[in-house]
C-alpha cells in the first residue's frame, strides 16, 4: 500500500516518533508517495553539549520485507528486518555526524526489497528533530531551502543549515546560498558555485544567518543529465519568536530543526494557514519559487518592497489567511516558544510551546484520508488537528470514524473552504472524507512541541503522467485488477519524440511524432496532452511507466526527461462482515473483516436493509421492528475498486426468561431449578448466575440442581442466549435459611428408673425461639403414641434393658429440619462394684495410690463411680466420676498427704448403672512413712569459682542419698565450670530402709564472668602521656590497676599514664554479681638518649667507643656522622656496634664531626658535632 509522503517537522524528545510510525501507516493522493525502496539522508550538524548527539531511523512498511542501512564510505553496514506495521530501529553511527561545512562521503543510505517508510530522528538532551523522508522517486532536480532568521540560547555558535546527498556518482550541483556559508567552504552569498558529488557524498552548508531562499539544484553533468537529489534545511540550533529583551540565560527555549525540502515543482500557488490553537501568534513565511512573484494575502497584494530580496514574504498572524500566488511557492508555518507576547513582548505567563517548522501543503497537493499520531511524549499536555477542506465535503469529515461536521467554520475570503482546529487526546487517529484535504498535526507542553503535515504530493503540477479511466474519464493513482485504463502524459512543451518505458516487460514504444490530444492554457502557459495509443490493464502489483521525451528547446539539464510514473494496481476487495447481538431493539455490532493487506480500504457504506445506512467502518445499529433484513455492505479501497456483499439477517422477538426453585430453600440443601422460559428462536445457551459467585452455562433447559453453603439472600439471574445472539435475562431474590443445630442430652438409666429424661439442648442462631421438635425413642415395644414427643424436653419409661436408637428432629420457623440420632443404653439394674490396689505392701505417702477398676453390671455399663478413700475419717470427702469423666482403663489415682509415720486408710467405691442401681465395695490399705530431706543451701558462684560441697539433710530414717544433675561432680561437689553460666537444678535422692524415698531439689546459679583485655604492650618516650587501651564488657563494672604508680586514676578503664621506668600494669574488673577477672599490660619507655660530644679512641680502653646511652632501646633509630667537608664517615640502623672513630677500619683523624641521630619511635632528630680526642 503506497502512503502519502508527509512533511514532518517533530519537536519529540528521543523516541516519540517510535510511536508516531505506528501510526503513520499512512495515506494516499495523486502523486509520488512516502512509501519507496531506496533512501538518501544524512547525519546533520547538530548542537552537542555535554553529551554526544544520536541519530536514529525508524523504519516500517506495509509487508514484511528485509533491507540496509549503510554509509556511503563503507564504515558502517547493517542488514535489518521489518515486520510488517512494527518498528524497526536502526542506529546510525556518531561516526557518520557531519559537524563543519563542506563534502563528506558520510550519506545514509537505506534500501529494501519492498516499499518501506522511514523517519530519521537526531537528538541530544533537551532537544531533537525528525524528519520523513522521501523515497529517490519522489526526488526533484530543483529545491529551495527554507530556514528562519538565526538565533539562538547555545553557549557556541548554532548556524543555519542546507544540506544536500547525491544520489548517483558524478551528480553536479550549483548552489546559491542567501547568506555567507562559513569555512571550510566560505561562499559568498548570492553566488553561485557548483559542487561535484559522488553516489552517496554530502555537501553541507553553515551560515550564521538564515538561508531560506538558497537555490540548490542539479545541473547538466558532462552527459548532459541532471541527477536526483536530497536536500535538507535546518538549523544546528535556534529559537524562533519575539527575542527583545532576552540574553543568552533568559531567552526563549531553542531547538535544532532538521526537515527534508519538497522539490520546488511541487509547490503550490493556494494555501489556507489556520492558527495553531491556543497560541498567541504564529510566524508564516512565503517563500517564492521566482522573483517578482506576485502574492496576495486574505485579497490584498503584497508590496514587492516587503518582501526578503524578492526571496520570501514573513508575517506575524493570529488568524486565519488565504494566500493566493501567480507563481508556486512555499508556505511554513512557525510556532514559536513559550511566555512572550506578539505585540510588546511581555511575560505570557499561561503561554506554552517550543519552536517548531511546518511545511504546510497547497490546495492543489491534498489527500483524502490519513492516520496521524497525536504524541503525548516529551511533556506534552495538549494535543491538535487543524483541517482545510472544501466547505462541500465537511459532512463528508469524519475522526475516528465520527462526524466533527460542528466544528468546521468557513473560511472568510474563500467560503468553498472550510477550517476546523480540533482538540485530540494523546494517540493514535484516523481522518478521512469523501474529497482531499488538508491537515497538520501539532501539540505543546512546557517548552516542549511537536508538528507535522499530514499528508501530502509531490507530483510536478505542469509535467506529470496519470491514469484516465476509460469508463468515466476520472484521474487515478492506482487501478483495480483487469480495468482498462488510459495513460496521459501533460507537458509544458511540444516535444519532438516520446518513448513509453513499462516495468512489467511490456515492450517500450516510441511515438516519434507526437500529436497533443489536447492543449491548455495555465497561468499563462501552455500545457500539451498526449495519450498512449492504447489502453492498458495489470493484475494486481507495483509498477513504473516511464515517459523519455525530448524537449526541442533543451534546458539546462539537456534535451532529454525523463518523466516516472509509479502506481499501484489492487485485486477488487473481497469483502467480508459480520454482526454481533442481531437482536429486536438491541445494538447490532457489524464489523468489516474484509482483507487488506494489499490494499488499505477508504471508504464503507451499510445498507441495513430497514431504510437505514451509514458510512462508519463498524457501525452500530438497531433493528426496531423484528422481521427479515438483507444487509449490504460495499467498500471502496484506496485505488478506488469498489465491491460489495449482502447477508440475511432475521430478527426474531427476544424470549421470555422464567424460572422455578423448590421450596423450602435451606443451606447445604440442594435446590432444584427448573427453567420456565419460553423463545421464538432457538435457545442455545441458559447462563445461571446464583448470586454466590457460582456461574453454570448449560446448553438445556432440564432441571437441576444447586447447594448453598451459606443463609442469606440472593439475586439469582438467568440470561438467556439464542442462536442469533440475543438475550433476555429474570433475575430472582431467594432466601436460604439456616438449619437448627440440633443437640440433646443422654440420661443415665437403668430398667428401674421410672422414666428417661432427655433434655434438648439444640438452637437456631443461639436461640430457640420458632423452633419445633419431633423425639423418635426407639422404643418399638411402646405403646402406640408413646415412642415419640413433640415436646422439648420429654420424658420416656423404657420397658427393658437394652441399646436404642433416638433421634430429634428440630424444624425452624422457616421450615429448614434437621436431624440428628444417638445410640442410647437403658442399663440392667443389678451392678456389683470391685476395685483392687496396685502393690500393696509398698504403699508410702509420697506416692500415689493405684486403684484398679473392677466393677461389673447385669447388662449395659456403670454409669457413674463415686470413691472415698479415707471413708473411716473423712465420709465426707468423695469423687465421682460419671460417664466420660469414667477412665477408658479404669484406673483412679490419688496421693495421701506425706507422713513420716504409717497410715491405715478406708477405700470405699459405689458403683451405678442408672439412678437408683446401686453397689457397694470396701477395702483398707496400709501406707508406710515418707522421710524428709533438704540441701544446704549454696550461694550464687562465679564462673571461675572453686567448686563446692553438697550436703544433703535428712530427718529420721536410715538410708542412702545421692547428688545429681548439671555441674554435679561424682564425689558430691558442685562445679561452676562444669555447669556452665546459668541457672541449674541440684536434686538429692534419700532412699529409706522400708524403701520409701524422696527427692529434694535447689536451684544453683553460676554468674558470668566481665570480659578484659588490658591491651597489647606498648613503648612510649620518657616524660610523655599514654592512655592504656584497655577494653572490657559486662554489667556493673568497676576497674582496679595494680600498681597505680605514674596513673591518674587506678579505677578507670583507660588511666592515662606517665610511668618514668619500664612497667607492668594489672587490670582486675569485677561485675555487679562480685565476679573478678584479671589481665596485664607491659609498657616500655623511651629515655632520651645521652649523646657526649667528645671520646678517644686511642686505645686504652677507656673511652673508646663514642656511646650513646639509651639509643639501643629504640627499634629502627638511625645514626649518621659527617666530616666538616661534608663527607659520611658512618652510618648505622640500630646503635648495637658504637662508632669507633674509624672510616672502613682507618683511624679518622682527630677533629670535630657532625651527627645526625633520629631515634624515631616518636623521638625528634637530634643534631650536633662529637670530637675526637687522640
């Protein structure tokens, strides 16, 4: 799908226009596109700062295809992929950056084996620009650059910018710059001077001042062809807007600009400019694409002497203006920067925005639909779409797919124009009508903006080739598959010969004689029609016709042109829709599925067959009346090939949803739904939402059902769903109750009771108000009537022994029963009870009594136990154990208080097996004496403590006792350090001679130790201070240092010390719990050395060896003694052998010498001279 080629002037900080290429997929009009295979551009001077700048190429197309980038001095290659409607990023190299004026073989050349689209971005902190770019097809031969007036906030010099890329070797370009370009290339301004370029080589060209209006153009090489071209304008950095007042801290934002120049035979000769909403002024400018052009504003003609050098026409504006020309040219639109006013330059405090350049397109270049992308990146906080379109089609402008047929005004001056500015949210949008347009896309934030054409041509307006529909005569870009077309060639001139080239193979033909069909008069020139001689047809591709004429009066490019025609033949749409929810009364959603990958559709039309249309791409429609509807969609693609399908639709009445649901409706009691429902058409899907969070789809209408694991109310709804789609929903509140808890007490009885008595113990929400009961006893050998109760609490007189069921069944007031059933004993009436007494004849006091269970019954169980074990002393004091109370193993212990002497006890146990079944059993026991036994208490130790006896104390009794437990030595002592820090348990076992013991126990505690270290030994000088670097750790801390001679204070942890003689201190810290431990520190100290300044080595014996007292005790000390002229005799480290008097074993001669002695160790150098005496 070829698109439209749009003139992009971006204000994106990096990467918005990643976003913007997903959008830009993009539009068509009758000329040369943005789409192609092959790209020039180059890496333009830019504003670098701190950081380097970065250039990137956004790459995208229709279909997946495969391509280069490389630069054109082979330093960088790199093969990408493109996926289609994706983004492809490629990074261009800082190598390739073209900072000086003058030639470079640094273009940037971008290839692919299918049409692709591609947007160059370059950008440092703060600022960038971007720029379409077009493909070398749509290139020109003839340019002018178009600029602003040169300022700037950068520190170092920014400069108005052309650039120029060839795009075939030996490419001869004549350049005249309207300003002077600096160095290297220093041309003066207005002259003209030519540029020999190889394939792939840049001319770039600085100035300090503006250079809009500069020619730049092919010329005849030595062939006499003139070549393609890519030309650039911008700016390395600039502001644009009202500047009085301003220095280089305070001026207005500035931004470099970098934008690809239409070829000058594309220009225009009527422009519309439409303010850029919610600014305060624009800058336009009109640039001329030939002197004494002629132009007029809202109808007023132009003063030749207002105008830049006949170059370009600026003016300020706030409205709307139609600009009209006898000649092309060029109109750009500026935005300038934020906070200033047009007409005294003051703060405007609620203005914001950034400089920005937009090409605008002519009234003769349109298109009649694009996608745009509105970016929100960079801080922008609003967003724009300005529109110039014929007032005859505004019903016909729809965004995004909705008529905005409100917002357009007519434009004064030209009322078959019409203007909208239309605000946008952030994002993706797509704009079309039923004929061309013109629109530009925009958006500010805080110093920050963006903009850009649409769309627009680039076809040379009075020497073009197009497609004439045989049928009706109408224009086209592109055909449709197997339709006849005419190809008609328009030309200034009369040639002498045409020569028709076509892509697909066909054979070339030359018309050696060309007659016109027709000639035409425009603005004052003659425009000549010729026609191939036949009709063509293609089937579906891209293709190229190529007309070579020769021109009989030859101009600077020679005799011969070549005149490209590229166009795109579509397969006829095969159109497919579908529709959602065609339902009576409901919004039937029609989609258009039809396929468009070879070519993108432009137009739809709905027929839905009830005398109601439209024209949107997925509309939204009712049907008001239920019956059968042929609905007919026709689209019309971007080459115009139209095609069509109808679907029959029947609308049927919506069902009637009804259901049922048992009752009682209780928890946790499955509910059976049953569906009521009754449908015209076929049901396909029951939906039941239940209002617990449970969803069922069911594809039926039988009953089922539904638990409820919780009481409440809920909404129960069934949605129905035909086979066309259609809906109906019944919603229904349920209520759940609860179920009682149902409980009841079992009595103990025997067939001697007069009855059993049951006693309810069931609720409802810890109530039992509403609650009705129903007993079943179980009791089949009653009376008829007797073996149930309604009461709560009945009563029932069972006939015999034995083991029955009961069940109670509790109903609440909401009607939800629940039941529940216990096994029941009605026990014999003859128990016999019997105990015995585990071991004894070693019964003592301080042991627990051991009863053994030996009770029996008749029939059933014991159902209660009462004991008393002192029953001759104390009948009053008893135990009973009933039922679950009653040990599973029978055993029941009991400890009798401790005695030293031996006691007689009375047991006596009764047994029951119901109320009045009763048994009796005695028997007496001996329990012997208990001894008593203590420990000597022992005082809390300190870990390093001695360890210390146990004594154990016992009164009255022989025997033998032993010592246990942590710490516990074999011979009886208690260790700290066995032990450990902490709080241990001593126990003391006394064993008597009748074999009864006891155990006496105490709790032994052992304290930490405080943590010391006096510090590592030290060396200090004699006469000076030291602080002992004692450290220490514990609770309650005191210090002691032993000796405390030459201490400040001997109770410190860290005394500062002065000691006159070698020392040892002793630190001993003690805790809060008494604890003590030592450690010890030697200080050594430093007396100052004693240096006599004669001795004489002579010999004797006396006096001989130069000593130096003390010196031997500083490690690392150094001696140096020098003649009187300056020569070292000795030296040593260490003073362990004196100096002698000697050098290398001579004798020295008698004299004076010079000493340096540097002890170090904190010691400064002494100095002096020493004699020698022989």
């Amino acid at each position: 799908m070829p698109c439209y080629p749009f003139s992009v002037n971006l204000n994106f900080k990096a990467f918005a226009v990643l976003a913007l290429l997903l959008a830009l997929m993009c539009s068509r009009g009758h000329g040369q596109t943005n789409q192609g295979k092959e790209f020039w551009t180059a890496y333009m001077s830019h504003q670098e700062d701190t950081q380097e700048s970065q250039m990137s190429l956004y790459i995208t197309g229709d279909q997946n295809t495969t391509g280069t980038v490389e630069v054109a001095d082979g330093s960088f290659t790199i093969p990408f992929n493109v996926t289609a409607r994706q983004v492809t990023v490629v990074t261009v190299p800082h190598s390739a950056f073209i900072k000086q004026g003058g030639k470079y073989l640094k273009g940037v050349h971008i290839t692919a084996k299918r049409n692709i689209a591609v947007y160059a971005h370059i950008f440092a902190q703060s600022v960038s620009g971007a720029t379409l770019l077009l493909p070398v097809n749509a290139l020109g031969r003839d340019y002018k650059s178009i600029n602003f007036t040169q300022k700037s906030n950068a520190r170092q010099p920014s400069y108005s910018t052309l650039m120029v890329v060839a795009t075939e070797d030996n490419t001869t370009v004549e350049i005249t710059p309207t300003a002077d370009l600096i160095s290297p290339a220093a041309n003066a301004s207005f002259v003209p001077f030519t540029v020999v370029l190889k394939k792939g080589e840049v001319f770039q060209g600085l100035s300090q001042k503006d250079l809009t209006g500069s020619r730049v153009r092919s010329v005849a090489s030595a062939t006499g062809e003139c070549k393609k071209i890519a030309v650039y304008s911008g700016s390395t950095k600039i502001g644009i807007g009202c500047s009085e007042g301003a220095n280089l801290d305070n001026f207005f934002s500035s931004d470099n600009l970098f934008q690809q120049v239409y070829p000058t035979s594309s220009w225009g000769k009527n422009y519309v400019t439409v303010p850029l909403k919610n600014r305060s002024y624009d800058i336009c400018r009109i640039v001329f694409s030939e002197p004494n052009t002629i132009v007029k504003i809202n109808g007023f003609e132009l003063n030749a002497a207002s105008t830049a050098n006949s170059t370009y026409y600026e003016f300020n504006s706030s409205i709307v203006n139609v600009i009209t020309a006898d000649k092309p040219v060029q109109v750009a639109q500026y935005a300038v920067t934020q906070g200033k006013n047009e007409f005294d330059c003051s703060i405007d405090a609620s203005d914001i925005g950034d400089p920005e350049m937009i090409y605008l397109n002519p009234l003769e270049q349109t298109i009649d639909h694009v996608t745009l992308y509105s970016s929100p990146n960079a801080y922008i906080v609003s967003s724009y779409i300005n529109v110039v379109i014929p007032t005859s089609a505004v019903s016909t402008f729809l965004l995004d797919g909705t008529s905005v047929s409100s917002a357009f005004k007519t434009v004064d001056g030209n009322p078959a124009y019409s203007y909208a500015q239309l605000n946008v949210a952030a994002g993706t949008h797509y704009v079309n009508a039923a004929k061309g347009f013109n629109a530009i896309a925009y958006g500010f934030g805080q110093r920050e903006s963006y903009g850009y054409s649409a769309g627009t041509n680039l076809q040379n307006l009075n020497q073009k080739i197009e497609f004439v529909d045989v049928q009706n005569g109408s224009i086209k870009v592109g055909g449709c598959a197997d339709v006849e077309y005419k190809l008609k060639l328009t030309l200034p001139y009369q040639p002498n010969q045409i020569r028709w080239v076509f892509s697909d193979g066909s054979p070339s033909f030359t018309d050696a004689a060309p007659v016109a069909k027709s000639v035409s008069v425009k603005d004052g020139q003659s425009l000549y029609t010729f026609e191939f001689y036949k009709s063509v047809k293609y089937a579906p591709g891209d293709y190229t016709v190529i007309a070579n004429v020769v021109n009989p009066q030859g101009n600077d490019c020679g005799t011969e042109s070549a005149i490209e025609f590229d166009f795109n033949i579509s397969a006829f749409p095969q159109v497919v829709f579908t529709a959602d929810n065609t339902c009576l009364n409901e919004q039937t959603q029609f989609t258009d599925v039809t396929d468009q990958t070879n070519n993108t559709i432009k137009s739809w039309h709905w027929d839905f067959g009830d005398g109601q249309s439209s024209n949107d791409k997925d509309p939204i429609h009712p049907f008001l009346t239920a019956g059968s509807y042929t609905v007919t969609l026709t689209v019309i693609n971007e080459n115009g090939c139209s095609s069509f399908t109808s679907k029959q639709y029947k609308i049927l009445p919506k069902p009637a949803a009804s259901f049922l649901v048992t009752t009682p409706a209780c928890v946790n009691t499955p509910l059976t739904f049953t569906d009521q429902s009754v449908s015209e058409g076929v049901l396909k899907q029951w939906i039941w939402e239940f209002g617990d969070g449970a969803v069922e789809t069911r594809t039926n209408n039988q009953s089922f059902t539904h638990t409820y694991i919780a009481a409440g109310t809920y909404q129960v709804k069934l949605t129905l769903v035909t086979e066309s789609g259609c809906t109906a929903l019944k919603q229904q509140q349920i209520v759940i109750g609860l179920k009682p808890i149902v409980d009841f007490a079992l009595p103990d009885v025997c067939i001697a009771d007069a009855f059993a008595q049951f006693t309810n113990k069931s609720a409802l929400d810890s109530s039992a108000n509403g609650l009705t009961y129903l007993w079943n006893f179980g009791d089949n050998a009653s009376a008829p009537g007797l073996n149930t109760s309604t009461e709560a609490n009945p009563k029932h007189r069972y006939a015999a022994a034995g083991v029955y069921t009961v069940s109670l069944t509790v109903t609440s007031a909401g009607g939800c029963p629940q039941t529940l059933s216990k096994q029941f004993t009605v026990n014999g009436s003859v128990p016999k009870a019997r105990f015995t007494v585990v071991d004894p004849n070693n019964l003592c006091s301080a042991a627990e009594v051991v009863i053994k269970d030996a009770s029996t019954v008749d029939f059933g169980r014991i159902t209660r136990i009462i004991l008393y074990y002192d029953y001759g002393n104390q009948p009053q004091i008893f135990e009973t154990f009933a039922n679950t109370n009653i040990p599973t193993d029978g055993v029941y212990k009991h400890l009798y208080p401790v005695s030293t002497s031996t006691k007689i006890y009375k047991i006596r146990m009764a047994a029951f097996s119901g109320g009045v079944c009763e048994s009796i059993y005695e028997q007496d026991i001996t329990v012997k004496g208990n001894p008593v036994a203590s420990i000597v208490p022992v005082p809390p130790m300190c870990y390093n403590d001695p360890p210390v006896p146990l004594t154990g104390i016992h009164d009255g009794y022989n025997g033998t006792g032993t010592f246990s437990g942590p710490g516990v030595t074999a011979n009886g002592f208690f260790d700290p350090k066995l032990a450990g820090i902490g709080n241990f348990t001593v126990s003391y076992q006394f064993i008597a001679a009748n074999g009864c013991d006891v155990v006496a126990q105490q709790v032994i505690t052992v304290n930490a130790l405080p943590v010391v270290n006096a510090g590592a030994n030290f060396t200090m000088l004699e006469g000076g201070q030291a602080v002992l670097p004692a450290v220490a750790s514990g609770t309650g801390l005191k210090y002691k240092w032993t000796p405390s001679t030459g201490l400040d204070h001997d109770d410190v942890l860290n005394p500062v010390i002065s000691p006159v003689e070698d020392i040892t201190y002793t630190l001993t810290v003690t805790n809060s719990y008494g604890c003590s431990v030592s450690d010890a520190i030697f200080v050594a100290v430093l007396k100052k050395p004693i240096v006599v300044n004669t001795f004489t080595p002579n010999g004797d014996g006396v006096n001989d060896l130069w000593n130096i007292r003390y010196l031997d005790s500083y490690p690392g000390s150094t001696v140096e003694i020098f003649s009187r002229a300056g020569q070292k005799v000795y030296s040593s480290v260490g003073y362990a052998h004196p100096w002698d008097g000697k050098l290398n074993g001579s004798e020295l001669p008698a004299g004076t010498y010079y000493y340096i002695i540097n002890p170090k160790n904190g010691r400064q150098v002494i100095a002096g001279n020493v004699t020698i005496i022989r």
